[in-house]
C-alpha cells in the first residue's frame, strides 16, 4: 500500500484553539477585566498564563492618557506615567490586589494590568526599589523583607462589643473572626504586640473586660496600648461612653466599619488621628458584581435577603440595580423579608436569644450527651456550642424564606439569582441543586459552605484591612493611599467558583 505523502511540518497550519478561547474570555469580561491578573484570568479561563498573555496583548484596553484633549509634552508624560504606575502598585499592595508575602509580578503580567510599556514599568519599579518598597535579584524584583525588631514596636488593643455579658466572648461574625485573624497574622510579621478588649454597656457606662487581666476592670488598659481598633458592626457598639474614653487618650484609633454606614462621632473625626475604615463596602461590591452578572448575559435577576431592614441588604440592591439600568435591564426583582440583625423591630437573632427554647435543648442534649458514644459526640457537639443560637437563626431564616424561593422558581425570565449574604447563598444554593440548576448564583461574603459548595461570591479583603489599620497605627500622620480625608474604604474582588454561568449556556 503506497504510504501518503508527508506534509512538510512548517507548511502544516498552527491551529491555537487555547488562545482562541482566552480571546473569547476577554471580549466577555469587558471593563472588569482592568481587575485581574493574568495569572486569575488565565485560572478562570482553563488556559495557560503564556496563551492568556497572547490574547491579552491583542486586546489593549485604551489607556485614559490617551482620552486626553490636551497631552503633555513626551517627557513629561513619560514621567507622569510611572507616577501613575508607581502610586497604583503601592494601592494594590495595600488593597491585597498584588502579593505581599510571595513572589512579586513579571513586568510583563504588570505591563497589560496597568496598560503600560516595559519601559515605564521598569522605570515605576526602579523608583519603589529606591524608595525600599521592592529589591531586585537578577530579573526579578521582590519585596523587601520587614526585619522583625528585638523588641514590640507597637501595642494595639482591639475593642469588641460583648453581645451578651453574662456569657463567654465571641466576635460576632465570620469577617471580624477574619479580619481578627489576619490582624494578628500581620502584627506578628511586624513584632507588634496585639490584645482583644471585649467591652459591655452598663446603662451610659461601658466596662471593657481585658481578656488578659486578672481580677476586677481597670482604667489601666488605656495606659498599655500605643493605639485601637474599634470593630464597630452595629450601633450598640458606639453607644455610652467608649468612643469618649478612646478618645481622651490621645491616640491614634481605627474604626472598622463593617457595615459600611455608621456615623462616627464628630469629636473622633476632628482629631486627625482616627481613620474610618469601610471594611465591607457593600454597594461597590454589588456594582463589581452586577457588572460580572451583565457581562455573562444576565439581564432578569433576582434579589434574596431575609434582613432587608439592615444597611448591607438595601446597599447590595442599590448597587445591583444601578449597573443592570445602565445596561438595559429591569430592576432585579426583590424576594425580602422585612428583618434585621442589627436594628431593632422583627429581629430573628433577639427572638432566638429571648427564647427559652434553646436552653431547654441545650440541656437535653447535655443529659443525652452522657449515654451518647464519641463519633455521635463529634458531630453533634458543634450544632449545640455556643453558636447553638445561630443555628435556631439559620433554621428559621430557611423556613421564612421557602416561599420566596418557590415563588422566584416560577418566575422562567430570571436567570440569575444573586443571595445578600454567605448564609442565605447556603440555602439558594441548595434549593437551585435541587430544583433549578440551570440558573446561575452570585453571593457576597465567603465562608467554608460557600467555598465547599464552588458558589460565585465577591470576597472582602480582610488582610488588606488589617494590613491598613496597622500602618495608619504606625504613621497616623501619612495618608494611605486611597484614603480620602479620614475615610479608607477596603475593595475585595469577585471570586467565579463556578456557579456564576455565560447566559448562552
């Protein structure tokens, strides 16, 4: 049998089709893709850095330079434009959007994240290297390690409301067990010394317990520390007298907004030696992630919360219906309890803490517990701690919201539901795998069940958070970059995890 002619291997065509489907991630990411990295897009794509780096180089994305009326001389603009690349290397930094404790971007991945040339990149690391923030070894830049000192160069202490006095302390949500994490994780990195301060109200009075203390309270705690951090999650915590003790100290104190809405008291932000950080920014976050949704396709979503009396509910659906306006949309069709955690009126955490009912299992359980054999006591043993409460929460928030889920099923137009919180993302998420799982799922706010579940959230950055409330600890006189007055507010980033799916599929 003749054997066929053999085609010359430079003659035969190159087919790429991994380039060809980072081309078509791109042109479906849009505006959000000046966001990423090309390692992430390369991630979120299924293709290798070197084909998302190809198709990226194809696709520039113009650069507001060159929107200009009137440009600068080429010299000037030149330097003007490794400022610009400088000052948003050191804003990534701080914000968590580049690494701090790994290895550092290729000038290449850095040219298309900032729209830049190799020379101006160059030029923009050059000078953070002078100015100690980056060193260089051979080709590659890293950033300069902190020496430890030989002694704490800073005592923090952080203030935490005690919801229920008469019980052992425990912060009151995921991210400010977190952000408590991180904090600590970042002042050991920088040898500084850090202690939680639980704090409760007594009528106008505040009495702050130090879990290090022995013995009866004090007014010495507010002689041990060099500076605060007050975790201000619901008004409670900036009632009586504890902002007024803070600041009769004389240092410097950050407030960690979690809710991205309360005041801070006049005589603080006067002082110039507070700094307000917006830990959660809840409508930015919506807007980041309304413009993933839209750029997938969705048009007709849906809006799930069971406290829409809380200032996070009323932000995400702001946000959300902003961005699909602009796009053409409807508004996203609101499924809402009228609850709260926080504020008073129909509160489903104050009814399951006035109830007596929790105690009475409690101490069932503890009679079964004595007959009971080790595997059962592993596993129950955490469903009746000390978050027991919340349990009784989650179980009644699911029940109240069953209709809500039902009645958005029936609705064939929505193609997107969008959940105001991890927990609520918990329960969508098991009814769409159940009945409807063909419809895409966006959250906000990660958590072990999320991340287990692959559910698409945007993740707040408490590392960048803690890493912000050290520095401003540290220099209270230098502006952090992002800051606007006394105001910082912390961005996270959307994580696709997978349930966040292209309308045309």
């Amino acid at each position: 049998m003749p054997s066929s002619p053999q085609i010359p291997h430079h003659r035969v065509p190159r087919q790429r089709p991994a380039v060809a489907r980072a081309l078509a991630y791109l042109d479906g990411l849009g505006d959000a893709r000046s966001e990423k990295s090309i390692a992430r897009m390369a991630y979120e794509a299924g293709v290798s850095y070197v084909s998302m780096w190809k198709a990226a180089r194809s696709r520039p994305s113009p650069s507001p330079l060159t929107l200009r009326a009137a440009r600068p001389a080429p010299a000037v603009t030149k330097r003007l434009s490794g400022m610009r690349v400088g000052k948003s290397i050191e804003e990534d930094l701080l914000h968590g959007r580049l690494p701090r404790h790994g290895a550092f971007p290729e000038i290449k991945e850095l040219q298309v994240r900032y729209d830049a040339g190799f020379r101006t990149v160059k030029a923009a690391l050059e000078d953070l290297r002078h100015g100690g923030l980056l060193e260089r070894k051979g080709r590659s830049y890293l950033l300069m390690p902190r020496d430890r000192p030989a002694a704490p160069s800073l005592k923090i202490g952080v203030l935490a409301y005690n919801w229920d006095a008469e019980r052992q302390f425990s912060l009151f949500s995921q991210y400010e067990n977190d952000y408590v994490r991180d904090l600590e994780l970042e002042c050991w990195r920088r040898h500084i010394e850090v202690e939680l301060l639980p704090y409760y109200h007594r009528g106008d009075r505040t009495i702050v317990m130090p879990l290090k203390a022995a013995g009866a309270p004090g007014p010495d705690w507010r002689k041990r520390f060099d500076g605060f951090i007050m975790i201000v999650v619901h008004v409670n915590c900036l009632q009586g007298d504890i902002a007024a003790q803070v600041h009769a100290t004389g240092k410097p104190v950050v407030l960690l907004d979690e809710m991205s809405g309360w005041k801070t008291p006049d005589f603080l932000s006067k002082t110039g030696r507070a700094l307000q950080l917006h830990g959660r920014p809840f409508r930015s976050a919506a807007e980041t992630a309304g413009r993933e949704i839209v750029a997938r396709g969705h048009r007709h979503v849906a809006f799930f919360s069971a406290f829409h009396h809380d200032k996070w509910s009323q932000q995400c659906l702001e946000g959300l219906t902003a961005v699909i306006a602009r796009a053409g949309g409807p508004d996203p069709k609101p499924f809402l309890e009228p609850g709260s955690q926080t504020d008073s009126g129909f509160d489903y955490t104050d009814r399951a803490l006035a109830s007596t009912v929790n105690r009475r299992i409690r101490n069932c359980y503890g009679e079964c517990r004595k007959t009971m054999s080790a595997p059962y006591t592993v596993q129950l043993d955490p469903f009746f701690s000390a978050m027991f409460d919340e349990h009784l929460v989650y179980a009644e928030t699911r029940d109240i919201m069953e209709k809500h889920l039902f009645a958005a099923a029936d609705d064939r137009l929505i193609t997107c539901w969008v959940a105001a919180d991890a927990d609520m993302a918990r329960y969508v998420g098991d009814y769409l795998r159940a009945h409807r799982p063909d419809l895409s799922l966006v959250s906000f706010g990660s958590s072990p069940v999320v991340t287990r579940n692959r559910i698409t959230t945007y993740d707040f950055n408490t590392p960048a958070a803690a890493t912000a409330s050290v520095e401003f600890l540290l220099y209270p006189q230098r502006m952090l970059p992002g800051q606007t007055g006394m105001e910082l507010e912390i961005r996270g980033m959307m994580v696709d995890r997978g349930s966040l799916r292209s309308c045309a599929d």
